[in-house]
C-alpha cells in the first residue's frame, strides 16, 4: 500500500509538471482583411490577444495561434501562428456562434421525399441543430418561396420582390430610375416582411448588362485558364423593410469557386454576420 501511495503521489507530481503551457486557437480568415494585417480574437480563459493574417491565406481559410496559458489579456502575439492545416470538403454555414455542416442526401430522400421529387432542399447540421431551406416546387418557381425551418419548426421564408414592393416609377420606366430596389424579401414565420436585399439601379445599367452578356463568357474563360484567380469571394448587406433606411443590420458573406468556365461556381462557404451596434436576435 505504501508503494501504491508514493507511486500515486509521484505520478500527480508528474502531471503538475506536464500542464500545457500552450493553447492552440484555430481562427477564420475575416472577410475585408488581407494578410499581414491584425486581428483581435479570445482564447478559452478570456484571453484576448492581437495576431496577424498569415501569408497567403483568403477570407474564410482557416489557420491556428499558439496562446501562452500564462499570457497576460490583450497581448500582441506576432509569428505565432502554426503550420497546422485543416480542409473542409463540405459546404459550411456561419449563424452567429454556430457552424453547419451540409448534410448529404439520402436515397430515400431523393426518391420518395415530396421534396426531393418535385422541389429541392439543402440541409445543414451543427450535430444538435438541424437547419433546412426547402422549395416545395422547383417547376413553379416563380410562385412558391424558399422556407427556413430550424430542428423541424418554420422560421421565416424568402422570396424575390415584386413590383408592387418597390416605387412604381420603377416599374413603369426601368431604364430611366436610379436609386435603390428590393431584391429579395426575408418573412417571418407569420409571413411578415421584415428584412431585405436591395440592389442600386443606375442609369443605363440596363444597357451594361447587355453587353455584360457577351463578354462574361470571355472573362470566365480567361479567368479559369490564364489565372489562378478561381476563388471570388461575395458581400451582400441586409437591410429591414423600409427602403428609406440606409442602415445595415447585418451581411451575407460566401464564398465560390469556379469548378469549369461554362458551369455555375461552387457554393463553399456562407456567413451571416450582424453589423455593428444593431440588434441580432432576429
């Protein structure tokens, strides 16, 4: 029993000795920061500290800090970050502290869902919540909306705006108006409009699109083939419904990759993050 002990006791010294002096904090690229520029972020403990984009990387690619457990909050670590690589192979999605991990759809799914017969749907998981986008009829695509539903509950919908939701001047002379549009309409789960996409008519833009039709293809191609430029990285702002207010509440951010010039781009990775000094519960 006395060796038991004194072996009990050596290996709980031996522990002590062992604590990690180190913590390793995996960061995401923010986007708008380019390498080389400086970052604030928390280590577990509540240790903030200032680090810098390693070179090379872009907005959403991942990258890890080594923290000192002992560091004093609000220290400015430089060279720090660590060769450790991670790969996504699946479609992400940012909600706030939650990631989402694109779910993979069953046979069964496909065949006898009524969803994966006649609409389409993707499915994101964070392991405990479920979040689904589902259009219930891709062949009336123009009448039926795509719904959010979060662990089986509806949440809201999204459908593109109408005439009837922006100035009827627009309507009656697009080529002549200029200012602000309603893209896209965020509903509640009573059908309420809440939030919005807009888009910024200019004038003759009608008339650069036109031309944006043959030239694109020629871009593209260029793009995939003389560049490695095959990585775009988008930012949308949110706004609520009334197309007076200039205020963002929050922005949509994703990225893509162009797979071939003459298909669409891949979906890789979308985050919704709230602007600065808004409410985000909605």
């Amino acid at each position: 029993p006395r060796d038991i002990v004194g072996t009990n006791q050596r290996m709980a010294k031996t522990k002590v000795k062992m604590a990690r002096s180190h913590v390793l904090v995996r960061l995401t690229v923010p986007y708008g920061v380019a390498p080389g520029q400086a970052i604030q972020a928390i280590a577990p403990g509540g240790i903030k500290f200032t680090t810098y984009i390693p070179a090379g990387l872009r907005p959403g690619q991942v990258f890890t800090v080594r923290v000192p457990t002992n560091m004093s909050s609000g220290a400015e670590l430089k060279d720090a970050a660590t060769n450790s690589v991670f790969l996504s192979l699946v479609p992400t999605m940012s909600l706030g502290n939650d990631k989402y991990i694109r779910d993979v759809q069953t046979c069964s799914e496909r065949c006898c869902d009524m969803d994966g017969c006649c609409g389409a749907w993707a499915r994101y998981t964070t392991g405990k919540k479920e979040l689904k986008y589902r259009q219930p009829c891709v062949a009336l695509a123009c009448c039926c909306d795509w719904e959010a539903s979060l662990d089986g509950k509806k949440v809201g919908s999204i459908q593109p705006a109408g005439c009837c939701d922006n100035p009827i001047f627009a309507c009656m002379c697009p080529a002549c108006y200029c200012g602000d549009l309603f893209a896209l309409k965020f509903l509640d789960n009573s059908g309420s409009f809440k939030f919005s996409t807009r888009r910024n008519v200019q004038c003759c833009q009608y008339c650069c699109l036109c031309c944006s039709f043959l030239t694109t293809p020629c871009a593209r191609q260029y793009r995939y083939c003389c560049t490695d430029d095959i990585f775009a990285v988008y930012e949308h702002s949110i706004f609520n419904a009334d197309l007076n207010d200039q205020t963002a509440v929050a922005k949509i951010n994703y990225t893509t990759r162009m797979v071939h010039p003459c298909i669409g781009d891949e979906l890789l990775n979308v985050s919704i993050e709230p602007c600065r000094y808004t409410q985000t519960n909605e």
